[in-house]
C-alpha cells in the first residue's frame, strides 16, 4: 500500500499551493492514525520551525503545518529508501538512517528538513523533523517511465520465477489477495489529482499485495531455504519497480496540483 509520507506529501504541498484547507490535511492523516505527533530530532529543525525536541511534549501536525507555511516551505517530495538503495536522500546522517529504518520520508527541498514517520503505539504515529546533512537534489522519475518499468518488472519476474520453477499456485491466493486489498487504508487524494497517477498507485498496490503473499513461503514456509533465496532474488527487480511507481506518482501528482493552483487567478 501507499504511506504516510505519501500522504502527507501530497496534502501538505496541496495545502502550501493553496489547493486544500490544513483541516484536509488532517483528515487525510487519520488513515493511518488516529492520533499524530510531531517532535524536532536536532537542535535546529527545534529552533528554525519552533517544535519541542524529541523527549519533550510533543507538537501537533497543526504546528508543523504553520511552521512549513511561516517559512516558506514549497512543494514537498516523497522518498521511498530501502536497503542498498538510498536514492533522495542525500548522504548520511541522523535523517537518512531515520528513513532508512522507515522505509520512506518526506522531504522539503526549500527548507532543507525532512521527516520521518514512525508507529509508536497503536493509532499514534510520530513525526521526527530533522536537518537534513547536505543540499538536495530531489531524484525525478517521468511517470511514464515508472510504469513502463512496473510492467517490464512484471513479465521479467514472472518469467524469472517460471524458470526457477518456484513459482506455484497456491489454493485460495486469490481470496489471500482480495482481503489483503481490501485491508488497505482508504485514502483520499486532494481534488484534481492526476488520473494517471492514482492509476499507477492501485497498480502499484496491487502489485505490492501479491509481493507480499509472495514473501509468506520465504524461510519457515512451505519452500527449502534456497528456493526462497532463488525467489527473493527474482523478486528484487519488482520490489524496487513498486517503489519506483510510487515515488513517480506521488510527486508527480505534487508537481500538477501544485502548477493549478499556480494558474489560479
């Protein structure tokens, strides 16, 4: 499924672009909490945007959001980092290991913060916004590009498994599959979205489920240890071809809301 920095992505640069209301931003953060928390992992993200540090009482999304706005901040990008594959991130520090560990951030290019977003208890996720170490220059990816890829990834694996012979039906994956679709969060995405762009994401998506069931016969499962290998192996090329389809829809559709609301008189 998509994420919170997505989510977050989206709707906070709707809102900076002035295309959405901050409380729609807050409504769109409840998929995935019930409760959000923003805390300053460093001295200066604490001191430039006015949050408490980590440790202290926490802030609200409410603050950050007038923190991005008082400051400045223009449209903010998604990175979707995974291990061997730190692209967007911009070298290390506290912040790209933070996302590291994540699996997924939200950068904000103008301001030279980033935030990482972590479950700390049920319904209550943290934000830590941090400094980010060096200036970025934010990966772009043409979305055309990314689902192109998504497809070629799709045959290759498929292909690649097939030869393996360790690919196999599994009874009652089909229904495996339609409930891990349905246990998705139910998203909603600020008025004028690109068309194509959610597109990719349900793709993406459903993509991203059949990995998942995938994964179950990996070591401790019905498969030798090398099969699993052989398969994860296989696997790989399409893992990074759903992060790659996310990452280009998600800030491709920052970039199109963000020029309407340009347009606007």
């Amino acid at each position: 499924m998509c994420c919170p920095s997505a989510t977050l992505t989206v709707w906070a640069s709707a809102w900076l672009s002035g295309a959405a209301a901050s409380d729609d931003v807050l409504d769109a953060l409840l998929a995935w909490g019930d409760a959000h928390e923003v805390v300053a992992a460093d001295a200066e993200a604490a001191v430039t945007l006015d949050l408490p540090l980590a440790g202290d009482f926490p802030g609200t999304p409410v603050q950050l959001l007038a923190a991005l706005r008082a400051h400045g901040a223009g449209p903010a990008r998604l990175v979707l980092p995974a291990s061997g594959d730190p692209r967007g991130l911009g070298g290390g520090g506290p912040f790209t290991e933070a996302a590291m560990r994540a699996g997924e951030a939200v950068l904000l290019p103008g301001l030279g913060f980033g935030l990482v977003p972590v479950p700390i208890a049920e319904g209550l996720v943290r934000w830590s916004v941090h400094k980010v170490a060096v200036p970025l220059s934010p990966d772009y990816v043409a979305l055309n590009e990314a689902e192109h890829g998504l497809t070629d990834a799709i045959r290759d694996s498929a292909g690649a498994l097939q030869a393996l012979d360790v690919a196999r039906d599994r009874p009652g994956v089909r229904a495996e599959l339609a409930a891990k679709l349905r246990a998705r969060p139910r998203l909603n995405w600020p008025a004028g979205t690109p068309g194509r762009a959610l597109r990719v994401l349900q793709r993406a998506d459903e993509v991203g489920a059949i990995l998942a069931i995938a994964e179950i016969d990996e070591p401790g499962g019905a498969l030798s240890s090398s099969a699993a290998v052989r398969r994860a192996d296989a696997l790989r090329p399409l893992r990074t071809a759903v992060r790659t389809a996310r990452h280009a829809a998600i800030n491709e559709a920052v970039r199109l809301l963000t020029e309407q609301a340009d347009r606007q008189p």
